[in-house]
C-alpha cells in the first residue's frame, strides 16, 4: 500500500508540475478549459491480463482521447501493478462522461469486471 501511495505522490508531483489536471475520483465532477490536456489515472495490473478500455468512446467533438500510459510501480515485477495514465484534450465547450471497464483477459466479447464513469464538463 504504501509503494501505490509513493507512486501516486510522485505522479502527481510530476503531472503538476506540467499544471496538468489530473483526475483519479470519478465520483469527482470535473471542469477543464478548452485546448487543456488532462489525465485519467487508474490503478492497474496488466501483468494479471486485466486491462482498462473505453466502454464507450467519448464524443471526439468536445474531448479528445491523446495517449494512455501504464507506469508500473518500483521495483518493477511481475505482479507489482501499477497505473495506467489517460491523457485527453479538452476540445469545444460541453460535458461528457467518459467511461472505462476494466476487463478480464478473454479472447471471447466479456463484459468489464468493473466499471468508473468520469463527469468532465469542457468551459
């Protein structure tokens, strides 16, 4: 517990210091300017095959999907876990909600295990 906390600290030391929003609460709702970039930062362990994806696309008109990182905690083994990073670009004035399942390793169509939706709302 206390390696995920150090690893959230320094991410978020990191991402403020790029004054980028970051945002790990969804029950948080969420303001951006437009042409803003922020972050999505979920907890996640790729190496079990479990995996983040968008349940829905977002509306590419107001936000735009950018990149998604996995920073794995130190010391990096299998196992450790980590966090996968979302970076969006606020596009036009609107809200949305964006949302991501975390899902089982499957070659088969499953539904997430676990699901968080985000309120962002684009000024």
């Amino acid at each position: 517990m206390k390696k995920i906390f150090t690893s959230f600290l320094v991410l978020a030391i990191l991402l403020s210091a790029c004054g980028e929003l970051q945002i790990s609460d969804p029950t948080q709702p969420v303001e951006v300017a437009a042409g803003k970039e922020f972050t999505i930062v979920l907890e996640a362990n790729p190496t079990t095959g479990y995996h983040w994806e968008f349940v829905e696309e977002p509306d590419a008109a107001i936000v735009e999907f950018v990149s998604r990182d996995y920073n794995a905690d130190a010391p990096v083994t299998t196992g450790s876990g980590g966090v996968d990073v979302w970076t969006f670009r606020a596009v036009a004035p609107g809200e949305i909600h964006i949302t991501l399942g975390y899902y089982p390793p499957s070659f088969d169509p499953v539904e997430p295990q676990q699901t968080v939706t985000f309120t962002v709302t684009v000024k």
